[in-house]
C-alpha cells in the first residue's frame, strides 16, 4: 500500500509563485516514474509534468519555462515549483507514482492552486 499526501496549494495572485509537494509512504516499491495532473473546472484532467527515476522531465506546452518539477528519492517525494502563474493554472492538481512492483499508479487527494486577483 502506497500513500501520497499533498501540501502547498492555496490562493496566489496572477505572477506569483508556489511550490508543491507529494510525500509517498508506506510500502513504497518499484516507484519510478513520477509526475503531477491537473482538473480545471469544466476541463479533462491533464497532464502537468513527469519525472523518471533517472532525473529526465517533460512538460505541457502550457507550463513549460514556467513550472519545475523535482524529486528526492530519500524523501520520497515529488515537487512542483510553479513561478509565473496564470488564472489558467487555477485547478485541482493531483501528484502520481507509478509503481512497477504493483503494475499500477497511485494518486495523492488533490490540492487547490487558485490564481486570481
């Protein structure tokens, strides 16, 4: 079993900046690709960033130069460092670790980014 908590969520006015933060505990194995979605109200939920093991990103077009995701593998954890943000970014972000152990992904419970002015 594999648990992911989230933190760092909140409301930020348009340019600012938070950083996010996915802790992964309990039985942790084979965790290797790990990344962060995002719902906005009325949108499909969608693919923000994702890390691999080794360190290699990739972003969504509307992110990139904006967002950095991260990792510690002691702390097995996952970060999102948001700079730049838009009332586009406004959205439920939700981290996810995909575990080759357990030939599936886990979600962490979703946090609130909220950009407005």
């Amino acid at each position: 079993q594999v648990q992911l908590v989230e933190s760092g969520g909140g409301l930020v006015q348009p340019g600012g900046s938070l950083r996010l933060s996915c802790a992964a505990s309990g039985n942790i194995f084979g965790i290797n690709v790990m990344g962060w979605y995002r719902q906005a109200p009325g949108k499909e939920r969608e693919l923000v960033a994702v890390i691999s093991s080794g360190g290699t990103t990739n972003y969504a077009d509307s992110v990139k130069g904006r967002f950095t995701i991260s990792r510690d593998n002691a702390k097995n954890t996952v970060y999102l460092q948001m700079n730049s943000l838009k009332p586009e970014d406004t959205a439920v972000y939700y981290c996810n670790v995909y575990s080759t152990y357990y030939r599936r992904d886990y979600w962490g419970q979703g946090t609130q980014v909220t950009v407005s002015s």
